[in-house]
C-alpha cells in the first residue's frame, strides 16, 4: 500500500511540473495566450520542445484525478458514507478554485474542467461495468467528434483566433479574461468529454492493479502502446503544423500519458532503497499539487508579464532557449519550497484552506456526533 501511495505522490508531482512545461510557453510569449490560439509554434527546436509536454501531463494529471476520485469513493464506501455526498461539495470547491484561477491567474485553468467531469463521472464510478463502458463509449466518440470538427477548421484556416495581444497591467488582465469566457473557456469543451473518459479509465487502471507490485504485465502493455505507437504518432502531429495541433493535444497526447503513467509507476516500484533528492522533491510536488499548480503559474506570470519582472518582452531574442531554463528554475523552486512546507505541515497552504472549507459546513453537526 505504502508503494502504491508513493507512486502516486510521485506520478501527481511529475503531472503538475509537466503542465507547467506546456503553459510556460504561453508565459514567456509576448502575445500572451494569444499566440497559442493564432496557431504560432516557432522554430523546429521550439516544436520539439513543446513537443515534450503538451498535452501528455494534461492526459497524466487528468488520469490521476481519476485515481483520486476512485479513491473517494472507496473510502466512503468503507466509512458506509453516502456516496457521492459530500464530494459533491468537493467538486463545487475545486470549481470556486478555478474561478479564481482563471480570472486572477491563468486563461487556461483546468480545475473549472476537472470540477465538471468530477461530478458526472461521481454517479458513475460506482455502477456496473456496462454502465461505464457505455460512458467511456460516448464521451469517447463525443471527444473525436468535436476534435475532428475543430481539426477539419483549422486544416481550412476557420479554427484559428486572431487579436491583439492582451493587455500589460494584471488589473486590466483580468477585466480581458473576464470579458473573452467564450475564447479562454472553450476549452472545456474539450476536457471535459475527455476527461470522463479518463477519469473512468484511471478509476478502472486503479482496480486492476497497475500501481502494485503485480501488476507488472499491464504497465508493460500501456508502455507499449503508450510510448512504442503513442510517442511516433506524436512526433507526426506535433511536426505536423498548426492544422494538427487539438490532434496532437486532445487525441495523441493522451495515449502518450498511459505510457508515462506505467513507466513512472514500474521505475517508483523498483526502488528499493530510501528516497533520493530527485523523488523526495517530485513526491513533495505531488502531495501539494494544488498549491503547486497555482503558484507555479502565478510564478511564471511575474517572472514573465509586464507588470512583474517583463521577461517574456525582455529575453524574447533569446527564445527558445531561454524557456526552457525558466521552466527548470521555477520546478526546482517547487520542488525544494514544497519539501520544506512539508517538513511543518502534513498539506500544502492551499490544501489546508480548501480543506476548512470542505468541512466547514458539516463541522458542527460532526462535533456534536463526537
């Protein structure tokens, strides 16, 4: 159980730096979110780079949410809780959180996303087999429907968004991103019917054993065809040009996560000796991973914004080369930051007040049964 429990730590931790490998491209761009929705990529070498993230700690974080929830849900169950109950409240919760996170921070929160699905896939994960086939079915084809119609746009150049770059000052920041929900949160159009099918899926990768010991032959498959088929194909639409990239992102990229997990899983069961720096601090990471996710973007937005440091408009001409070093600073920081706040404290600052808040509106009633 112990093991199980560090490859997860691990696997959380590995997620939430990944997706900062994807959105410090968005930062340290003059154009902002802009850029990304425009379709521009840069070099070769700024291709390959990206190449490396998007979307695979997208796919990874979202199966480990899945993880997460199926681990809800038993504890319930052995608690004979109501199920989904108070998780409900969780998911209304991690909602709050993303609305913060994208007015105040970040166009591209996933937490809005992951709040939605969290509450449709609760009055699955407990059902028949059937029942969750039949879901992962229709979310499924309902996901390569809308990649397919946004693809087939953007091969006929009508996907792509145009406009200015958005405003330097973080008041003004925020007044954009609350006046463009439309472009910044079409996204969950996308997360959403994909994230059902992964969350289910993470769910049922959890029951059949693919973070212990024997379950050895089904990471060793989910290598194969995660890394062996996953990573080609990947390679394909990333180089692909602007017309594949929700392929590449939405599609591909996730197949790529399957992969990522069980390598990760079966490299974190193979350790027999004592944690070392490197895992300490990936581990770390993963049991903060909602203040790591936050902070690390505010992070990179004031290293990178007009109204922080400017870098991105400063060391432009120094692009792509100078991204990737901001990307290993500001994970190092985490790293080392989350390892020390755990020395003190069993969670991290903003899981210690999302939690008061989970238990706030019971917490008289569970004081008066004690």
């Amino acid at each position: 159980m112990s093991r199980r429990i560090d490859a997860l730590d691990v696997l959380r931790g590995v997620a939430i730096l990944g997706t900062l490998g994807t959105n410090i491209w968005i930062f340290t761009s003059p154009a902002g979110p802009m850029e990304l929705l425009g379709g521009g990529s840069g070099g070769a070498v700024e291709t390959f780079l990206r190449f490396l993230s998007n979307g695979k700690f997208l796919g990874l974080l979202t199966l480990l949410f899945g993880v997460g929830l199926e681990l809800q849900y038993r504890s319930a169950v052995r608690k004979g809780t109501t199920w989904p109950g108070r998780y409900l409240w969780r998911a209304a919760l991690l909602f709050g959180e993303g609305v913060l996170h994208y007015v105040l921070v970040f166009e591209f929160d996933v937490l809005m996303g992951y709040a939605i699905t969290s509450v449709v896939v609760a009055y699955l994960v407990g059902r028949g087999a059937r029942t969750v086939t039949a879901w992962m079915v229709g979310a499924g084809t309902l996901h390569v429907a809308v990649v397919g119609l946004v693809t087939v746009g953007l091969m006929t150049g009508q996907g792509q968004i145009t406009g200015a770059a958005p405003p330097s000052g973080w008041l003004d920041q925020v007044l954009f991103r609350l006046q463009n929900p439309g472009i910044f949160r079409a996204e969950l159009v996308l997360i959403v019917p994909m994230g059902i099918v992964l969350f289910l899926l993470g769910a049922r990768l959890l029951r059949a054993g693919v973070f212990e010991e024997g379950g050895a032959r089904l990471r060793g498959r989910l290598i194969a065809v995660g890394l062996g088929l996953g990573v080609p194909l990947n390679l394909f639409t990333a180089f692909g040009g602007p017309g594949w990239f929700v392929v590449d992102r939405y599609l591909v990229a996730p197949l790529v996560s399957l992969g990522l997990l069980a390598l990760i899983t079966s490299i974190v069961l193979g350790l027999r000796e004592a944690p070392g720096v490197l895992r300490r601090g990936l581990s770390g990471v993963g049991r903060t991973a909602l203040s790591c996710y936050v902070f690390q973007n505010v992070a990179a937005a004031v290293l990178c914004y007009d109204w922080g440091l400017g870098l991105a408009d400063r060391l432009d001409g120094w692009r792509p080369w100078w991204v990737p070093v901001a990307w290993a600073g500001i994970c190092l920081s985490f790293m080392v930051g989350s390892s020390l706040w755990l020395r003190r404290f069993e969670r991290g600052p903003l899981e210690l007040a999302w939690q008061w808040a989970y238990q706030a509106p019971w917490r008289t009633h569970d004081q008066a049964r004690r």
